[in-house]
C-alpha cells in the first residue's frame, strides 16, 4: 500500500500522468487556522486604531452607534451545510418560523414545506432520519453524463460550445483526470524503458544497478525522463532498495505500482461519478422536479462549516463568552444546499433561494461555489427573483487562486446574457496586512471587494470544540453580509442595491506595494476591504 501511495504522488511531478489530486481548499469552503497568536477578534478591528486591516466594526459601536437602538431584527439566510442549533453563542439568535409548529407534521403555514422550524434542508428525504451526506465534483456529474450522451455519437458534429463545455468537464473532474492518466500509461512505459536501454548503453560494464542512478543523465530535451528518474531515485530510497539491485527490477516495480495505481484510480472516481446520490430524496415522490421536497432537519453531526459562518453574523456580543459576533439585532434562517463532500446542486441552490427571499430573508449568504453550473439558468432565475424582492446577496469569491474573469465560480452574478446582477456582492480574502490571501480567487470585474479571510474566530461544533480559527473566503463572505445587516438593522429602508453601492464606497485602500504584488484595485471593483465604520457614516447621509 505505501508504495501505491507513493507512486501516486510520483504522477503529480510526471508530465507522462496527470493524477488527480484532492483541493486542499475546497471552493467556498473552510479550513481550520493553525493556533498562533493572531488576535481573537482581528477582524472587527481598524488600521487607524490598531494597525490592523480589520473592518472596523469595534470602532463603528464605539464611535457611531453608541446609544443608538436598531429599527429592524434582520433575517440573515445561510446557505449552508445545516446549524448547530444548541450552540450556546447562538441562542436567541437562530430564525424560528412563528406560523409553524414544530413536529407535528402539518405545514402550518401553508409554505409548502412541513416542519421548517429554523429552515430548511434541501438535501433530505420527507422522513428527517434520510438525508444526502455525500456526492461529487458537478464536473464529475457532468463528465459522466455527457460521456454517456456522446457515447456512439458523431462528436465531430459538436457545436464550439458543446466542444467548450465538454472540454471543461473532462479538465475539472477527476474522472476525466483519471481517464487521461490511463490514455498517457503507455506512453510512461516507454520512458521507462528508454530509461533503461540508456542506462545498459552508458558503458557501465555491468547490468544498471541502483547505484547508477545518480551517475545517468537523461538526453537533456526528455523531460518525461528526467522527472521519470527522480521518481526512481527517490522510490528507491524509500523503499530501501540496496545500491547492489537491479535497476530492471526497479523499472519493473514502478511499472506495476503506476499501472495498478491508474487503473485503480480511474475505477474509483468511475464508480464515484456514477452514483445516484439523490435517489432517496425523491422517494415517495412523484418525480424530480419542482421544489417541494427534503426536510427540516439541519443539526447534522459535521456542520462547522455553517456554524462558523452563523457565528460571525450573529455570535453573541454580550456574553464575554467565545466569539463575538458582528451584529446585535439579527436572526440566522439556515438552508441546507451544501454537502460536506461534493458540490453542491443546482436545483438546490435555485429553491434554497427562493425559499430565503419568500420566508422573509433580508440577506442571503452563499459561502460555497464550483467550476460548473449545468443547470445555471435555473439558478438565475432564483437570484433574479430575489432582485425584484430586493434581497442582498453575498458570496464568497472561492478558494482555488484564479481569476475568475476568466474562469468563472458559480454561481456568479453575471446571468447567462451578460447582464450583471446589482443585488450581488462578490467577496475575496484578506489578511491582517491588507494582503490578499494566496487561496482567495480575484478579479478586476467579478470580484466586488474583499474582506478578512485569516484565522477568523468564530463558533463551530461542540463536538468540535465550540470555537476555532478557520480561514476561506467563506468567512470574509458572512463578514460582508453581517455589515450589511448591521446598517439594515438602523438603516432598514436602504435597498439591497443601496447596501451594494455603500459598501462598495467605502471601502479601506490598502496602500500600493503592501498587497503582496496584487494590490487590490487591480483584482477587483472596489479595490478595497469592507469598512463598517465607513460604511454607516454613508448609510446615515443616504438616509437623511
């Protein structure tokens, strides 16, 4: 098994095998902070107080809403992987539909959806006790479906779109990854002999042993080669094959372990692309269309992600306990879209949407994302629904460094005519510097402005813990969104497009050579991290 493993790793340095390798972060996602001394509470800080690139907010309390009472409880929606609901940060804050009563069966308020207490989970059977914990890569899915489609068929005859999108899906999933190792084996194989006919050609005067390895030098333009005997050198070593064996025996190993390793390789991401993974949803239902289904359960045992995410919104700020959260007069409504494992879909995100916008949300928060969107137009149609409703939305930018001008993270608030959404606020990540993280993806047009992505504290799982660092531009996204609410909650007649352009204006200019060679108005609209501070001044002035 060790040596599998290590081969497989070897494939990742080979341009002969292109492996597939596991997202160290994933998407919208979080990742836990190594323990270190950053301050607790950074985020909510100021540069002009504490040389912090924070976001002002402490200085916003202290100076601007001191004696202020807020007109209006904000309903914040998160869409997320679900909520634990007794963590004790959160009490009183957790979204209670008053027209339901809980565990009776009956949908009471005649929503459609029976028992949304504190939300909604649309990734459930209608019996709470079944529900989805795991799919794939969309580009998987999406891989897979159309290989099945093409399969017989002409491809020739493809449209440069359908050619596009195809040609997308084999490149960001890990099937067609898999299925390319499997293309390029033959080829490895031949280097490898090659590898070895040169190494019997160099006048060593004896079969290559181990020893030789060091002393052969591939012709100088075979790269394939030169990696290849880097491969064997440092498999050799640790293996602890002996300087006295044979290089052949060597060369036969790895031949082995890289074969089996890409067969297996493709016959489990195969597998895993085939899966049904919504088949219990639709149980006892008459199909797979519309948007009445799942359940209301939403405290699953693996739900840091949206409990972190809760806990920079709404964290108590009184109870000198844990963390502290941005906003006072706020309510979290949680919508289970996404999984711990896979992307999310996108029927679920369309009708965890408009389930926010027809519930009463005044904010959804989107910390999640994916390279494909196959069913887009559906999701355009929620996002353009919850414009007309004036519902603000915030997303974070995604973890995968790229530019998303170029690539695109969905969902996105471009629509599919090129329109952009007014009502969408795309949120990269900073650190305590100003400086963008390296994870956090950028764009001089699609992302709108940034915030802090760094060792957040913030609440996750009792299980877990209660509380913990955690870093993505899943947190600078609910940061954005949690000073939104908090200028709703005294301002409440602003508009969602108002919230948009106020943030957008006053955001904090990080100095030009301190944003580690991307100074931000060059990967962004704003070119700014949000500033609470600066932005309730505006709020006040647009509201007189």
């Amino acid at each position: 098994m060790k040596l599998i493993k290590f081969v497989f790793l070897l494939g990742l340095i080979a341009p002969a095998l292109v492996y597939a390798q596991a997202p160290t972060l994933r998407k919208g996602t979080m990742t836990p902070g190594k323990a270190d001394d950053t301050p607790e509470s950074w985020h909510l800080m100021s540069y002009d107080k504490e040389g912090i690139y924070g976001t002002g907010v402490n200085k916003a309390y202290e100076a601007l809403l001191k004696g202020k009472t807020p007109k209006k409880k904000v309903l914040v929606a998160i869409m997320d992987v679900g909520i634990a609901l007794n963590h004790p940060d959160l009490q009183g804050k957790i979204w209670t539909n008053p027209k339901e009563i809980a565990g009776n069966g009956i949908d009471d308020d005649h929503n459609g959806y029976v028992d949304d207490i504190h939300g909604w989970n649309f990734l459930g059977n209608k019996d709470p006790k079944k529900n989805v914990m795991k799919s794939v890569k969309e580009a998987d899915r999406e891989y897979y479906r159309l290989s099945q489609w093409y399969k017989g068929k002409d491809t020739a005859k493809l449209t440069p779109d359908e050619k596009k999108y195809f040609n997308l899906a084999r490149k960001e999933s890990y099937l067609g990854v898999a299925e390319e190792n499997l293309r390029r084996l033959p080829g490895t194989m031949k280097a490898l002999d090659n590898i070895q006919s040169g190494m019997e050609k160099n006048g060593a005067g004896h079969f290559p042993t181990i020893a030789d390895i060091d002393q052969y030098q591939p012709p100088a333009a075979e790269k394939a080669e030169n990696l290849l005997m880097m491969s064997l050198n440092n498999l050799g070593r640790g293996q602890e094959w002996k300087p006295t064996d044979s290089v052949s025996k060597l060369i036969q190993s790895l031949k082995r372990s890289m074969t089996k390793s890409a067969e297996r390789n493709y016959q489990d991401y195969l597998e895993s692309a085939q899966g049904d993974y919504r088949a219990l949803i639709y149980e006892g239902l008459p199909n797979r269309e519309g948007r009445f289904y799942g359940n209301g359960f939403l405290n699953f045992a693996s739900v840091d992600h949206g409990t972190a995410v809760a806990g920079i919104i709404a964290a108590n700020r009184h109870n000198d306990i844990g963390a502290t959260g941005i906003v006072d007069d706020v309510e979290i409504m949680m919508i289970r879209v996404v999984l711990p494992a896979g992307d999310e879909y996108d029927e679920d995100v369309a009708n965890g949407i408009r389930y926010a916008v027809d519930n009463g949300a005044d904010i959804i928060n989107m910390s999640f994302g994916k390279s494909i969107s196959p069913k887009k137009q559906m999701v355009d149609e929620a996002i353009q629904y919850a414009e007309k409703k004036g519902v603000l939305m915030v997303r974070g930018a995604g973890n995968v460094t790229q530019n998303t001008d170029v690539r695109p993270f969905y969902p996105t608030q471009f629509y599919l005519n090129g329109k952009e959404a007014k009502h969408v606020i795309t949120v990269g990540a900073t650190d305590l510097k100003g400086k963008i993280m390296g994870f956090s993806n950028y764009g001089k047009k699609s992302v709108d402005l940034f915030a802090p992505g760094f060792n957040i504290y913030t609440t996750i799982t009792p299980v877990a813990g209660m509380y913990g660092k955690i870093h993505g531009t899943s947190m600078a996204s609910p940061i954005v969104a949690a000073i939104a609410a908090l200028i709703k909650s005294y301002y409440p007649k602003l508009t969602a497009v108002q919230l948009k352009a106020i943030l957008m204006q006053t955001v904090t200019k990080v100095p030009e050579g301190n944003a580690a060679g991307k100074e931000l108005g060059q990967i962004s609209v704003s070119g700014g991290i949000v500033n609470a501070y600066e932005a309730l001044k505006l709020a006040e002035k647009m509201s007189k």
